[in-house]
C-alpha cells in the first residue's frame, strides 16, 4: 500500500505539500497540486485518518456546539466553520444544543469523549459546570458569538452596539418614540448585551424603556409571537418592536398578520441579525446585520491557533445596520443602509 511518502516523492515535493493537497488548503500552487493528484491517482493512494490520529494523538475532528440548529444565524455559522476548518485540515462535528443547557451538556461531553482536538461553543447559558472542567483541563475552547465571562477562553463575536445605535437614529429620524424590545434570555451575554445597548440607545434621545416595553423571550419564535401579542394588548403600545434575534422577529411578523396589523403603517418591526429570507417578506424587515461567515472562519482559526500551540486570539467584528421598509423608511434615502 503506498504511503504520503511515495506520493511525495512520485510528486516531487514534500510530505508537508501533500498533506496541505489532500486537505484542501488554499496555499498550494495550482501546478503542485496537479501533480500531487496525479501521483495520489498512479498510486492508488488512501489517507488512513485512523492511523494517523493514533501516530500523532490528535484526530484531526474540531466539535461545534451551536445554540441552535434552525436558527438560520447558527446554520450559516455553522457552513462558514466547516469550510475553514476543511480548508486548514480539520473535519467537524456538531451538536445542536436547541437553546437547551443540558442538551449542550451531553453534546459537550460526548465530543469531549470522541477526542476531538478542539470545541468551539455558543453557550446556552453561563452556569455550566462541564464547560469549566473542560477548560480546567486544558482542553482547547473558543467560544463563538456568545460567552461565559470569568473563563479565559478566546471570544469571537460581533459588536452590535453601534449597530442599535444607528437603528434607534433611523427610527427617532423618522418619528417613532414609543420602542419596546423583545429581549433573549437573561442567563445569554447576548441577551443582556442586546437590551442593554437598546436601552443606552434610547436614552442618548432622552427615550425611556420602560418594563412594560421589554418582552422576555429565548429566540424562538413562539416566544416573539406571545411577547408581541402582550405589546399589541397595551393600552398604550408600541409603535416599534425590536426582536433580538431573527426567529424573535418572525414571531412578532405573525403576531401582527394575526391582528390584521400591517407593517410599518400600524406597527414598525426590525430585528437583530440579517438573514437572507428577510429581504422576501412584504415589507422587508430593517436588521442588524452580523459579519457571520467571518465569524465563524475566525472562530476556527483563533481554535487551530490554540490546538496547535499558539495563543489563541479573541475578535470582536462590526455589526451593521440595514435599513429596509418595515419601519417606514425608503432604504435609498438613509445611509447606512442596503436593500
């Protein structure tokens, strides 16, 4: 059976030349490569990834716990982390944690189990045990888009405040004072970062946010329905509803069909990450937009970083503002926006 050392030296380059080739890395000459594939082809050449993983104690397999699985944020999230770690050599596994910390739990402990190289999480919450023994033991963690504060692990995440900072420009600009938020859970850094940022927001207008304005969700979207039905109830609601994430905002949008509401002439709506079916609602929904795809790339690269001995690094990526017509704006006439 021939070996990365026939291909090799069938080739002419070096083993390390190969290994980048059948990994896929985008650094190989487009003339190496050729050739690597022809030699691979000659000599009828397989990778043996279990043989290798036990030569070198490492398997070559990442771990990504993601909150969840049909949020089309954490799905996007989840392409852009596969394909960068396909490109550096790595395969990933993942778990869907389903906004669940005991599921996250039990997804972390058996990729902890499969001896993955590395685990890259966006926690459900910030009180998990397992996740501190993990990096207690050194296992090499990023945590990506949300965090658990106290733990030294590298974050990679998106800063969205001057994003809500623009929004509430956008919709004091035009006219709207009375702005509730449908809020993510507490126990999440971004579901307290978001109404936080919200509220300092409003309160560089002289705009209050007062309890009656802020609706507890879990991003889900029954959960932007039922809190948007207790904005609509009242006596004096809404006249904007912020969901703070994208399935929030699908809710609220069925809340307000319900009511036989339109949008943006009875009731604004806008929401914190852009996802691509936005742009096909009637109206389109004004969003914070998130740099996801970087996200994730980064993400695998600050973990590769520590699996191979280097330090870790945390990011921090801009959000933007994208301005549609579900608040009741002409996107060609504000900056800051795209339709």
């Amino acid at each position: 059976m021939a070996s990365i050392k026939d291909v090799a030296a069938e080739a002419g380059v070096s083993v390390a030349t190969v290994s980048r080739v059948l990994n896929d890395h985008p650094s190989v000459s487009a003339e190496a490569r050729a050739r690597v594939l022809a030699a691979v082809q000659s000599l009828g050449y397989r990778p043996n990834a279990v043989a290798r993983s036990l030569r070198t104690d490492q398997t070559h397999t990442l771990g990504l716990v993601i909150s969840d699985v049909m949020n089309p944020y954490f799905t996007e999230l989840a392409r852009s982390v596969e394909e960068e770690a396909r490109a550096l050599g790595y395969s990933v596994i993942i778990g869907n944690a389903d906004e669940r910390p005991d599921l996250q739990d039990h997804h972390v402990r058996n990729l902890l189990d499969r001896r993955i190289d590395g685990l890259l999480v966006s926690p459900t919450d910030g009180g998990s045990p397992l996740m501190l023994d993990a990096v207690r033991a050194g296992t090499p963690m990023v945590f990506v888009d949300r965090w658990i504060p106290g733990l030294d692990v590298p974050v990679v995440r998106a800063d969205g405040r001057t994003a809500v900072q623009d929004l509430v420009a956008h919709l004091h600009g035009l006219g709207h004072r009375r702005l509730a938020i449908i809020a993510g859970p507490a126990a999440t850094t971004t579901g307290r970062e978001r109404v936080e940022a919200f509220r300092e927001a409003l309160a560089a207008y002289g705009l209050e946010l007062p309890d009656a304005y802020i609706g507890q969700g879990d991003f889900q979207a029954e959960s932007g329905r039922r809190v948007t039905e207790g904005f609509l109830d009242l006596p004096e609601p809404p006249e904007v509803v912020f969901a703070a994430d994208n399935l929030m905002a699908l809710g609220a949008l069925d809340a307000v069909r319900a009511r036989g509401l339109r949008i943006p002439d009875d009731i604004a709506l806008a929401a914190f990450d852009d996802i691509r079916w936005f742009v096909h609602t009637d109206p389109p929904i004004t969003a914070v937009a998130q740099p996801t795809g970087e996200l994730g790339r980064a993400a695998v690269r600050a973990l590769v970083d520590r699996i191979e001995g280097r330090p870790g690094q945390s990011v921090t990526l801009p959000a933007r503002l994208v301005v549609r017509r579900s608040c009741g704006a002409n996107p060609t006439s504000v900056q800051r926006s795209t339709s």
